[in-house]
DNA sequence: ATTTATCCCCAAGCTTGAGC
DNA sequence: GCTCAAGCTTGGGGATAAAT
C-alpha cells in the first residue's frame, strides 16, 4: 500500500545526526537493532489513530443523516397534514379533486388567472417534468400526438377557415368557378392569394414569400424579376433573398462544422470550370475560364468515430507508391474468375428476361438468384456539400491548398483530425495521384497521416466504356459488315469521333448508350437465337473469320462493362473488386490507358494490404445511395459531379451581365437536347433491326465478305497479361535498386575544390 | 448593365417599468 | 397583479457605392 510504504519513510528518516557530536555507538546500534520492531509499532499506532477517527466520523454522518431524515420526515408528514386539510377544504366546497385542479386552471378570476399563468410561466417546465415522473407512458404518448398535431396544421386554407370564415368564403365564391378546372389547381391560387393578403397586412408573416424567393434565387432568377415579383407581394426583396440564402448556408455550415466531430467522415472533391465567354473579345473583356473545386463531405456508413485510427496507416518512406506484390496479385485469382464468369452468366439470362416479360413471370421460381459477393447493404448516404474553392486543385500546390481549406472550413486542427482518424479523400484519377504525390512533400504538413486516396469509380467506368469503344471503334467509313462506327451510322446516331489514333476522347453518354443500351441486348438476342458450336476459330491453319472473333470479343468486354454499372447500381461491390481486377490486366492490353491500369493496381494491391477495419469501411463507402432504393447506388465521384452540374446552373445564373445571357441560352440548349437524347432512346430501347441476323454475325462463316475490311480487335485480357514479362513492368511501384557509393576523392585532384568530391552512383545487379 | 455589400430608415414585436 | 406606453431589438425595404 503506498499510504503504508509513505509512513514508513517519514519515520526513517526521523533521526538527527550532529556532525561535532556523533552518538554514542552502542546506542546507535541497539536503536538500529530496535528500529524494525520501533517501526512496525508506529505503523500500528498510525493506523489504529486513522481507524478512529474513520469510526467517528461515520458516526458523525450517520447521526446526521438520521437528523435530516427525522426532519424531511416530519416536514413530509406536516405537508401531507396540510394537503390533508385542503382536500377536506376542497370537498367541503362541492368538488371533487380533479374538478378542482381543472376548474382552477381554467378560472377566469382575473387575480386567480393570472396566478396561475404566472406558475405555469415559472414553474410550467417542473411541472411538466412531475407529471413525467409521475405518469411517462401517458406523457410519452400525449407529447407525440402533440407534436403530429402540430405538423399535421401545415394547411394554410385549414388555418384562414378557422381563422376568418368569411373573408374565406368571400374569395372563394370570387374565385372558384362552377366547374372545377382540369389544369388548375384553384385551392393553390386562393392560398398564394391569401399569403399575399397576409403579408401586405403585416410584413413579418411572409413564410411563403421566403420560400419564393429561395426559388427564384435557386432558378437564376434576375433583380429587376425579382423586383416585380417583390412589389406585386408574391415574393420577398432580392436583399433578403440574398440575406436568407447567407443564413442557410451559415446555418448548413455550422451543422456540419457540429458533425465532423462527432462522425466520421469521407472528402470528394471535382473541379469545375465556368467558361466566361463574350461575343466579340476586347482588350479587357475575353474568353476565360474560372477554375474552382467544389467538395462534399460524406458521413461514412458503417463506421463508429474514432474507428479509423491514424495508426492505421503505415508510414510512408519512399517517394514512389512502392508496393508488396507477388505474381498472384498480376491477374485476376482463379475465385475472381469464376465469380466473373457467374455474373456474366447471370447478366446474360437476366438481359433475355429483360427483354421478354413474360417468359421472367412464366419461370419466376426457377431464375437464380444473382451471385452476390460482398454487397453494401442497403441505406441512405447523406451529403453536405462544401464552399466551392476558387482553387485549381489540378496542381500539387492547388491539391495541398484544397486540403488546408477543407480543413479551414471544417474548423478542424490537429487534435480534433487525430479524433477523428482516417479521412477518405475521393476524386478522379488525377486528384487520387495528385494527393498521393502531395504525400512526399515534407516541408508542410505530412497530409499522408490523415489521408487515404479513394479512385472514383465514375471515371473507372468512363475508362472502361471509352476503353471497349475505342478497341471496337473500327475504321470510319470502311466497308466492315459490323465495327461500332457501322452500328453508329446505321442507327444515324450522331457521329462520334472514337478509337485509339483519334484526337478527343470519345463523349461518355453516347458511347456508353450506344453500348449498353443498344449492341449488347441486340447481341445477345440475336446469339440466344443459335446455338453456338463453332470453337476457337484461330487455332490450326483454318481461316481466321476476324469479325466472328471481334463480335464475340465485344460481347465479352460489353458484358464486363454492363455487369460493372449492374454491379454499382445494386452496390455489390465484392463484384466490383472483381472486374477492376480484369480491367487492370485489359486496360495494361491496350497499351494507351497506362494511368489507369498503374491506378488499379496500385488500389487493389493498397486493399489487400490494408488495416482491415479500413478496409470494410473504404469498400462500405466506395458506393453512395442517396436514395434508399435497392439499387440506388452510385459512384461517389458521380455524385461530386451532379452537384458540380447544378452549381454552375445557379452559379452562372448569378455571374455577371455577358455570361448570364449565355447561360440562359445554353440552359435552354440543354433541355431541348435532352429532350432529343430521350426521343432517340425512346425510338430504339428495343432496336427491332435484322442486320445482325442478315449478316449471320454469331456465327463462324469462313469466307465472309467484307471480312478483309475489318481491323481485328485485340483479346486485351490476352495482351494486358502479357505485360507483366517487359522489362519496366510496374517500375512506379519497384524500389529503386540503385545505390550511393562513396567512392573518396581521387589523389591526383585538389582537394580543396569542393566540386571534385566525386560520389558516384552504381548500379548494383 | 447587373449583381453585391453596406448603410440607413421604418415598422412590428418584445421588454420593462410606472401608474392604478 | 394588470395595463399601457416608452424604449429597445429585430427584420425588412430601399438607396447607393463598389465590384464584376
């Protein structure tokens, strides 16, 4: 016990000692002797003195307490005396107790009301609180009707009825007509009217006037519309519009400042340029584009704060991404493959079922049931977006500037992001690249502690859909019975510029349509429609048909790409994981995407290696579900992108006079090209077209004509495997072999020329 | 030419204190 | 303890300078 071991040195040290008089030394030694057993009896006494005193105070208390209980005893039995008499009181005077209490709260004695409404505004809380303690189901339950009650009196009309029956009359015999419209909704006219009415009479009741103006502010509207709107009572002013929009966004902001430390959380951030343009340049007015970053923060699914602690991550001490790899972690493992070809399977009976429903009802019980992997269940992501950036986050300074300003806005410091753990940050390709190259910047802030990269899978798929069109692209204009051009062009879809030598990559929506939508059911179909015999037709010295071998690699790539955006909408994610393993091997065969191939590799090889908690919770949030629906989910980046859409929408709206006026034009572009976009789909969802079948595309036809047209499209599965034998293969993710030898200064130069120390590097094999 | 920020004024509502 | 009015606070509107 220490209290013990204390007493024990304060006595040992009790000794005086006087250097001009030493002590006798036989004393000395029988005091020495004696000490031990001197010791332990003061040990003794301390404590039995201690245990007295304890034993006395706990008498103390006990009495006291006694005495308190004795006195609330008898004030209780005073009080219950007292209440006794008034109950007697009460009943002399013809009441019962709860007419009483009732009849009291609803007196209209002048003196007694106010009483009493004096109690309920001090004391109105306790007793609440009393009847709580008293009764909390009862409670429980009135306090929820109360509060439906209160969101159940949302109807404006229901209130004026009550209110004022006879000016509500009054408008509604003005303006309801005999017959009902069809087209109009008259009970929304008269409220709007009402609202109006209201906010004239007093200036502080203008909620929908508020909502109105948040509207206009939100659809781009202009200061002298709002002016008009303003001044015929329908809307607010523009400066309280403009005031209200700053109080919610301040409002929104101090929410999340509140959330980010209490849940954890993940970063996507995107940039977003605003083309300014002007009709004929100046000196001073020119054609520019505004470069900013626009960021969400998502609160991450399946994760308790804190979870994600920053030992986590290993540290990182080389400046390249170096990776522990083995000739297993090259290719997809044998279980990937097959769970691959299960899901291509599956997707190929489900898009037969698709296509005719009644065949899906008629063996409802006997469809498998898709082969799930690993599924993020089913929930709803909410998103806060952040203060757009005037930042070009496409730079290493830009990046390191976007973190500090999240970090700024989210109010966070060191301690508060050591709380919080790992933050996730997603991002396209170049942001995901871009943050890891920020990690090896030693001079600030070491961001790699608290970051972990987080490729979207948005662009991945744009990749992988730019990737099967470019491979099966064709040659324009070429006499090929079947390349993607020829299906473009036969269906007189816009012309689109595709394939590996040409200069723009080709558009995503289009390419991805003409893919998915369009060729692969109409494939498929048509490949239900014969029994495949034919085998390899390369092997041996036959005759290669090209087209034969091109179709049926696309079908083999389209359906990879179709079981991917299936895979992201359900949120299989395990599924996911399996075809990004595919695609790192076809993407290297294409020999053009080298970024995105070094991306997945470095990811899925980052994965396996992972912290497992970090891992369930990178994978849980690789998908967001803003909806709630079973197959809802979406990619994290496309969401960044959405919002990205609607902030230059409201963004330019608000931009200055030139750009305002383009806007507006190309806003009203969009709508009829989108109209047109849904027209085309519309017109061939279901393509009822016999080329295929004319051209006998699915089947092996040895001297097909028009077979020495068709440029043969690559088994990119076949060429992406093949990289791994070259030489540099994955030199990004390779320590350095190189190493410093010092070789000395040689004799025969100066040695006080600072430039002649030589050190050499070698190359050690 | 238009938006945005700021200042000033006004009206409504709330608080406080005097008078009854 | 109630009523009423003065004073204070808040929110809204309008004008105008600054910015784009």
């Amino acid at each position: 016990m220490p209290s013990k071991k204390r007493v024990h040195n304060e006595n040992a040290s009790f000794s005086f000692v006087t250097v001009s008089r030493a002590a006798p030394r036989r004393r000395l030694k029988a005091v020495f002797h004696d000490q031990e057993n001197l010791l332990a009896e003061q040990v003794r006494l301390v404590e039995e003195q201690r245990q007295t005193q304890a034993a006395a105070a706990q008498t103390a208390k006990v009495a006291q307490e006694e005495a308190v209980r004795a006195a609330e005893q008898s004030q209780c039995t005073e009080v219950n005396e007292r209440l006794n008499s008034l109950v007697r009181a009460v009943r002399s005077a013809q009441f019962t107790l709860p007419e009483f209490l009732l009849q009291l709260i609803q007196t209209n004695d002048r003196h007694l009301s106010s009483e009493i409404t004096c109690f309920l505004d001090y004391h109105g809380p306790q007793f609440l609180d009393l009847l709580y303690s008293r009764r909390p189901q009862l409670m429980q339950q009135y306090t929820l009707n109360a509060v439906r009650s209160m969101g159940e009196r949302e109807s404006i009309l229901e209130d004026c009825e009550r209110i004022a029956p006879t000016i509500c009359t009054l408008l509604r015999s003005i303006c309801m007509s005999a017959a009902p419209s069809e087209r109009r909704d008259q009970e929304l006219v008269l409220a709007t009217a009402i609202c109006m009415l209201v906010q004239a009479r007093s200036e502080r009741s203008n909620i929908s006037q508020s909502i109105l103006c948040i509207y206009l502010l939100a659809c781009g509207a202009s200061r002298s519309l709002f002016e008009v709107l303003h001044h015929a009572g329908l809307s607010s002013s523009y400066s309280k519009a403009v005031r209200d929009l700053r109080g919610l966004s301040k409002a929104r902001l101090e929410k999340i400042q509140a959330l980010v430390r209490e849940r954890p959380f993940m970063i996507v951030w995107d940039n977003l340029n605003i083309p300014f343009r002007v009709g004929e340049q100046r000196q001073d007015s020119k054609d520019h584009f505004d470069n900013g970053t626009t960021a969400t923060l998502i609160p991450l699914y399946g994760v308790s704060y804190g979870q994600l602690s920053l030992s986590m991550k290993t540290p990182r001490m080389a400046r390249l991404p170096l990776l522990q790899f083995e000739p297993g972690d090259l290719l997809p493992s044998p279980t990937q493959v097959q769970q691959l070809e299960d899901v291509m399977l599956w997707h190929i009976e489900d898009i037969l079922l698709a296509q005719f429903p009644k065949l899906r009802e008629r063996f409802q019980d006997r469809i498998a049931a898709f082969p799930h992997v690993k599924q993020i269940p089913v929930h709803k992501t909410e998103q806060h977006p952040l203060p757009a950036m005037h930042i070009d986050e496409s730079s290493l300074d830009g990046t390191m500037e976007v973190l500090d300003t999240i970090v700024n806005t989210l109010s966070l410091d060191s301690d508060s992001l050591k709380n919080h753990g790992v933050v996730i940050c997603a991002g396209d390709q170049l942001s995901v690249s871009l943050l890891d190259k920020v990690h090896d910047e030693k001079l600030t802030d070491n961001y790699s502690q608290w970051t972990e990269g987080q490729l979207g899978l948005f662009h991945v798929k744009i990749a992988g859909a730019r990737m099967v069109a470019n491979e099966y692209w064709g040659t324009a204009n070429s006499l090929s019975p079947w390349s993607l051009w020829k299906v473009n062009s036969l269906l007189a879809r816009k012309p689109l510029s595709a394939g590996w030598k040409a200069k723009a990559l080709p558009p995503f929506r289009p390419i991805w349509d003409l893919i998915i939508q369009i060729m692969l059911p109409a494939h498929i179909l048509d490949a239900y429609r014969r029994v495949q015999q034919d085998r390899d037709s390369a092997a041996g010295g036959k005759p290669r048909d090209i087209l034969y071998e091109n179709v049926r690699l696309f079908n083999r790539d389209s359906l990879i790409l179709h079981a991917f955006g299936q895979a992201v909408k359900h949120g299989e994610i395990g599924v996911v994981m399996t075809i990004l393993a595919h695609w790192m091997v076809m993407f290297r065969g294409t020999g053009r995407m080298p970024k995105y191939a070094d991306a997945l590799f470095e990811c899925l090889l980052k994965l396996k290696h992972m912290h497992p908690d970090l891992r369930e919770a990178f994978l849980l949030n690789w998908l967001v579900n803003l909806t709630s629906h079973p197959d809802g989910f979406k990619e994290v980046d496309l969401l960044q992108e959405h919002h990205n859409f609607w902030a230059k929408i409201i963004y330019n709206a608000k931009g200055s006079g030139r750009s305002w006026d383009w806007l507006g034009m190309i806003t009203v572009a969009i709508f009829a090209l989108r109209d047109v976009l849904r027209k085309v789909k519309e017109n061939y969802k279901t393509p009822h077209n016999d080329h295929l079948e004319r051209e006998r595309l699915h089947t092996f036809t040895a001297a097909r004509p028009g077979n020495e047209f068709a440029a043969p499209a690559r088994d990119l599965i076949t060429h992406g495997a093949m990289y791994a034998n070259t030489a540099r293969a994955f030199k990004t993710f390779r320590a350095d072999t190189r190493q410093t030898v010092n070789k000395g200064v040689p004799k025969d130069v100066d040695s006080n020329d600072p430039a002649a120390a030589n050190i050499s590097i070698t190359t050690k094999t």
